[in-house]
C-alpha cells in the first residue's frame, strides 16, 4: 500500500490558515486533520478533540518525555505539539495528513520528513494582518504588538518552505492550494 502525503499548512498568527483549511477538508473530506496538543486555554467556540487537545503544562511535558509528539514549539507562552500516533498510523495507511501548525513546528516537520509539502499562508500586508487580529476580538494589545512583530520574522523564513500562498482573496487563496495539493 502507498504511503500518504504529509502536507504542512503553516503561516502567521491570524493569517487565515484556519479557515482555508476547513473549506479544503470540506471540498476534500479524504484529507485527515491532525488535531494539535496545547497549553492555551480554548477559545469560545473551540471544542476539545475538534479544535486542539488542550491539556496543562505538566501532561504537555510528560508527552514530550515519553516522545508523543511529531513536533512541538512554543509559542507566545503556550506549547502546542502534534500527536505522533495518529499521524503515522493514517500515513501507514495511505491517508493524506494535513498538519495546521505555528511556523516553528513546520520548519521541525520539513527537516525530519523531507517527503512533505509545505505550504505558507501569507497576509497582504502586516496592516491587514493587524486588522484581522485585532477583528479577532481574542487578544490584547500587548499580545497583538507580539504576534505582529513575531509575524515579520516567519514572512522573511516563508522562503524555506516549498510554496507560499497570499490570502488576499479566500477563494482564490483556496483554488491555489488545491491546485498544490492536487496537482493535474
């Protein structure tokens, strides 16, 4: 049987990363979404073992102890990690993983799987990119100067991934990444 494809989705906080990727798994339901580990606490409309596991400090660290994450980062004084298990086992069986992960942990998964592709997710501008966070309605302004600032760093590291999508347009932004994940 032929192992599945490993496909990276990585890009800024607030740069719509989440929401391509329920439009691709509703457009593509053969795709499995790794569901992330963290520490932060869930938004309001997040639900356990939908959105994230969401798990304290001390469960995180004896999950990296006992190697139960692919990757894991920290990120804004958070971690967040992906679940070993799950991926490789839909991998073995032939399923595509599409991993939604903070850029630190992509650039972990695209130097131990070499085989996956990687996809960065840009905004149009950091203007627009602070609109949205701040639309977002779930930070501070401290915590926003932080993303922002963080958000110029992994623009510039975007060139070390494979591809680099502007999410400019939603629907166009999505064609674009079909068309990578699904090549004619």
């Amino acid at each position: 049987m032929k192992s599945g494809k490993l496909i990276v989705i990585t890009g800024p906080s607030g740069v719509g990363k989440g929401t391509l990727v329920k439009l691709l798994l509703s457009r593509h339901p053969e795709l499995y979404l790794s569901i992330s580990t963290t520490t932060r606490n869930p938004r309001l409309e997040e639900e356990e073992g939908q959105h994230y596991y969401f798990v304290d400090h001390q469960k995180f660290q004896e999950m990296i102890e006992s190697n139960s994450f692919l990757e894991w980062a920290q990120y804004t004084n958070n971690f967040y990690g992906t679940p070993r298990d799950p991926v490789e086992e839909r991998l073995k069986d032939g399923q595509s993983v599409l991993l939604e992960i903070e850029v630190i942990g992509a650039k972990k998964i695209k130097a131990s799987f070499t085989e996956s592709l990687t996809i960065f997710i840009l905004p149009p501008s950091l203007e627009e990119l602070k609109d949205r966070l701040v639309g977002r309605g779930t930070e501070n302004t401290d915590s926003i100067k932080h993303r922002l600032e963080k958000a110029e760093q992994e623009i510039i590291e975007s060139k070390e991934f494979d591809h680099r999508i502007y999410n400019d347009d939603l629907e166009i932004a999505l064609e674009n990444l079909e068309q990578i994940i699904f090549p004619a």
